[in-house]
C-alpha cells in the first residue's frame, strides 16, 4: 500500500493560486490519459510506462502541459493507470464497479 503524507499548508494567495492552476492542469491530463485509453489502439496505451513515451507529444499538442513538471505529469499518468488496477482488483473480488470517470474541477484532489 502507498501512504500519502500530509501536512497543513498556509500559502498565500497568489502561491494558492498558482497551486490550484497547476493542479487544474494535472486534472486535464488525466482526464486526457483516460480519453486516450479509450479512444485509442492497445499498443500505445497498454500500460503507464507505454503512456509515458506519449508525454512529448502531449507538450507539443497542448503547450499548457509544458508549465508543470515532467516527472508529475508521468505520476499523474501512473495514478490513473493505479486507479485503473483498484478498479480490476474490485470486479475480482466480486464487487460491482464501473468505469473511471471524468473528473471536473472539484472532483479532482491533489
């Protein structure tokens, strides 16, 4: 299991501000990785490493991507395909599951 630490934070406005568009934009390449899964074939999504090599392309495409760090897009990348596996682990386990929404702007957390 991973644990998340957490700790209070007292930004100030501005720091708030910047905070949540980068986190606005981690939103938007999720909800792209799971459009991607969707829509495309199997061999350039198959996995979150495959997804990765992707990562280039996004930047060129839509240059918002550019403004955060390439290493937190990869784990935005990864938690979604994270999801994906709790997701499987629980039809396994008998459970009644759907698929991965997309996420608006208060449905996603840091």
């Amino acid at each position: 299991m991973e644990y998340t630490h957490r700790y209070p934070a007292y930004p100030t406005q501005e720091a708030a501000a910047e905070l949540e568009h980068h986190i606005d934009i981690h939103r938007q390449a999720y909800n792209y990785t799971r459009y991607e899964y969707t829509h495309l074939d199997a061999d350039s999504t198959g996995s979150a490493y495959k997804h990765h090599s992707r990562l280039p392309d996004w930047k060129d495409e839509f240059p918002v991507f550019t403004e955060v760090n390439a290493k937190a897009l990869q784990r935005t990348v990864t938690r979604f395909y994270d999801n994906l596996s709790n997701l499987s682990q629980q039809k396994e386990n008998g459970n009644k599951v759907g698929n991965l929404k997309w996420k608006s702007p208060r449905e996603f957390q840091s």
